[in-house]
C-alpha cells in the first residue's frame, strides 16, 4: 500500500485549512509559553508542558506516546535523531498526519509512537499501543463528560471491556506471514510500517480513537469533532434507575456495524430489570418499534445478542433481512452477518400450542444461532461448527443457558408511544386468541380496553 517510507522521509506539508493552522499555532504557543523559566523556549516545548496541558484528560503513558510521536517526526525529510523538544512544525506535522492524513501517513506516526528506542516495533508492542489507546479513549471520554448517557465504569468482575475491544482491534493485525494476530505465541513477530500501514487501513477505529484521544484531550479542533455517529445517544425513561449490560466501548463497537442512520440514538424499550421477566411484556414491548438491538447477559457473563434490522411482529413465520446480524461483546467483541444460505433472520412467536413460541435469530426451529424461549429466563446458542444464517459460533457460555439480565434497545428515530403500544399479543395474533376461546380460556382484558385499529 503506497511507498515504504519512515516519517523522516515524508515531505511536511500541513493538510489543514487557515482557520485549522491558527487553533495549532495557539496550542503551540500555550505549549511553548509553559517552559521552565530557566530553560524558555518559543520556538519548542517539553513532554512536561504537553502532560501540564493534558491534565487529567488523558493517561500519563498516552501523553508519552503522543509526545514520542511528535518528537521522531521530521518537517524537513531529513533523516535523524528525535529530537528532544517538539518544534512547531513537528506538532503541525503530526497533527495534519493523525488528523487529515491518508491511511498510509497516519500509519507512519502510529509505528513511530509505538516503536521502542531501538525502533524495532513487535506485536507485544502493538498490543500494548492498543489497550493504552482504548483505555485513553474511554478516560478522555469519561473526563470531558461525552459518554453520551452510557456508564462511565466497567462493572466489578466482569471481563475488561477495554481488553475486549483492544484484542477486537488486533485481531485486524495480519503480520508478514498472512496470518492474523490471534495467539499469545505470536506477540514476539516483528511488525514493519507495512503490517502497520494494512492494520490501519482495516482498523479504522484506530485512526478515529485516535482523532477521540487528540482533540478531546489535547481540546484542539475539538469543535469539528462529532460523536453522534460514533457513541449513540442512551436514553431511558426518565425516573427510571437503570445500569446497562453495555459499557461506552461496547455501544460504540455494535454501533459501527448499523446502518448509518442508526447509529446517532438508541431508545431502551425493554429490560428486565425494569419490566420483569415476562415473554409477554417482551413481546407487547418489542414489537412495531423499528429496528432493535437484543442483548443478553448469561449467568457465565458472557454478553451477546443480535440486530434486528425491521420491526419485531408476532407470527409463526421467519421475518427480517440480511441487514440482520448476530454479535458477541463478551468476553470477545465480535460481529456475525448473513450467509445467504436461508433467510431465517428473525423469529417472534407467543400463545400457540403446535410450534415454538420464543425470539430466535438465525438457524432453525430447536437449533438457533441465538433462542430465547417463551418460558422466559432461558434459551440456547447452537452452532455445530457454526449458525448456517449468520456464520457465528455458539454466543453463551453454555449451548442451553440461564441468563437474568435482557435488553432490548430501539435504534434510530422512533415513536415514543408507537401506534400499536396500545395492542396486547393476542391482537395481532388472532390464531392464538381464537386457541384461548377454543380451550375456554378468558381473554382478561377483554373489555377493559378499545383494540386499536390498525393504520
């Protein structure tokens, strides 16, 4: 990908607009003028002015990183030292790189802030770049106050979300051979700029945490920033307590995989912590409300889940499209999409006697990819070796499992009050209502309230 160069032998050119140099220039005089008084220096400033700056908005080893990466580039494209204090143009170089810059550009900086004295950059290294990135992320996020309503801390003893998320990002890493970075034997594999460069340019989440990290936490270009499509607005109804299964990271890691008008805002329309564990409740929750996001936690803490990508409808025949995917976010983050190979992407059925009554996504009837049974409380993930729908292994941490907590989040724009909240199941499962009068069973709401009419 492009030409093999060190960033000693880019020519500097900044890529940024007037106005975009001017907020530069500022953050480099407010850098310059935070020298020792002994030592002045307007033309440079210290790792100690950059860590002054940042304050508490990033972690002492990314403020490092930042300044190593500033240090060992070269304006001039002469090859060198790094030098000891960050010259203007060395800042406006590294920021137009990180910030502006082609895939290949920002992989150039990226390797320079990873490598060691010597230069040489290992995969252990890579490793350790990429948990310190996402770890910063989620501080300078937390610290600015933009988690956008999602929790500001992992929950005690569960699996680390930032392990989680950094190991998702290493998986992308294919080293010199063509395999991928997926066991601890390969962490001593040496990673030239090329295996960065490619790592880049598949991770494009590196680069944008990266973007997160600089102007959020160094607060320059920060206004043309946006998270709206990166971190999804939470909401919940007001008055309600309510602590998610789901971290920031783990939001922002589903919400990549959305269709792109989806991803500025998700609406929880179920949770059993909040509405009980009722298959009905699910259903009368669930249904006519646009896509979702389905969400369980087991009782191993493992968390997976799936996109249903069209309005949930109770009925005994398989609904959805391939926009549908399933997604495990522990203790691994992982996406699953459509096969092509059938097309049982959803399923929603309650009240019938002679074929399953759960929400299942992917494979078949008794062997879903994920099944939550209409006994609520339970269900599987079977996947011998893999769902046929969605390619995924099995989610839960047992095939047949017990889970206490589930979500279930509207995404996108929506009704606060759908057309059909009104609507109990059986009102749109007429062959469920008529098994109930069959059997001589009451309807007890029958007569309380008006059947909606369809629109």
């Amino acid at each position: 990908m492009g030409n093999r160069q060190s960033p000693s032998g880019l020519c500097f050119r900044s890529q940024f607009l007037p106005e975009e140099q001017a907020a530069v220039d500022r953050l480099f005089d407010a850098l310059a003028a935070r020298g020792s008084s002994s030592h002045p220096s307007p033309r440079s400033f210290s790792l100690e002015a950059l860590k002054g700056h940042a304050g508490g908005a990033l972690p002492a080893v990314m403020v490092t990183r930042l300044y190593d990466g500033m240090r060992r580039v070269s304006p001039t494209g002469m090859a060198k030292r790094p030098s000891e204090n960050v010259s203007r143009e060395q800042l406006t170089m590294f920021l137009s790189c990180l910030l502006k810059g082609s895939s290949e550009e920002k992989s150039l900086v990226i390797w320079q802030m990873i490598a060691g004295t010597e230069g040489a950059v290992k995969a252990r290294d890579v490793q350790k770049f990429t948990e310190d990135l996402v770890a910063s992320v989620m501080h300078v996020l937390d610290y600015r106050q933009e988690l956008r309503g999602w929790p500001s801390k992992e929950v005690p003893g569960a699996p680390s979300r930032v392990q989680a998320m950094a190991a998702q990002l290493l998986s992308e890493v294919k080293l010199p051979d063509g395999r991928k970075l997926l066991e601890p034997v390969q962490l001593d594999c040496a990673c030239g700029q090329a295996v960065i460069e490619d790592w880049v340019f598949q991770a494009p989440h590196v680069a944008t945490f990266l973007s997160v990290v600089i102007r959020k936490g160094l607060l320059v270009l920060s206004a043309s920033l946006s998270l709206a499509t990166l971190i999804p607005e939470c909401r919940v109804d007001q008055g309600q307590e309510f602590v998610s299964i789901l971290d920031v990271l783990s939001a922002v890691y589903i919400n990549a995989h959305l269709p792109s008008e989806r991803r500025h805002r998700w609406q929880l329309v179920f949770s059993s912590q909040l509405h009980g564990h009722s298959f009905s409740q699910l259903c009368t929750r669930i249904t006519h409300r646009g896509p979702c996001i389905v969400l369980l936690e087991d009782q191993d803490s493992h968390v997976f889940g799936g996109f249903a990508s069209c309005s949930w409808e109770v009925k005994p025949q398989f609904q959805g499209d391939d926009k549908c995917f399933l997604f495990s976010v522990s203790p691994r983050m992982a996406v699953y999409t459509c096969t092509g190979y059938n097309d049982h992407y959803m399923y929603l059925n309650h009240g019938q006697q002679t074929i399953p009554n759960g929400l299942g996504m992917g494979g078949q009837h008794g062997y879903f990819g994920l099944w939550i049974d209409g006994d609520f409380g339970k269900g599987h993930s079977k996947a011998k070796p893999a769902c046929t729908t969605y390619n995924s292994p099995q989610l839960s941490a047992q095939e047949d499992f017990q889970f206490h907590k589930m979500e279930v989040w509207a995404v996108g724009d929506f009704d606060s009050h759908p057309a059909n909240s009104n609507k109990s199941v059986l009102d749109s499962d007429p062959e469920a209502k008529a098994l109930l009068e069959i059997t001589g069973r009451s309807q007890y709401s029958e007569g309380l309230r008006e059947v909606p009419d369809d629109k």
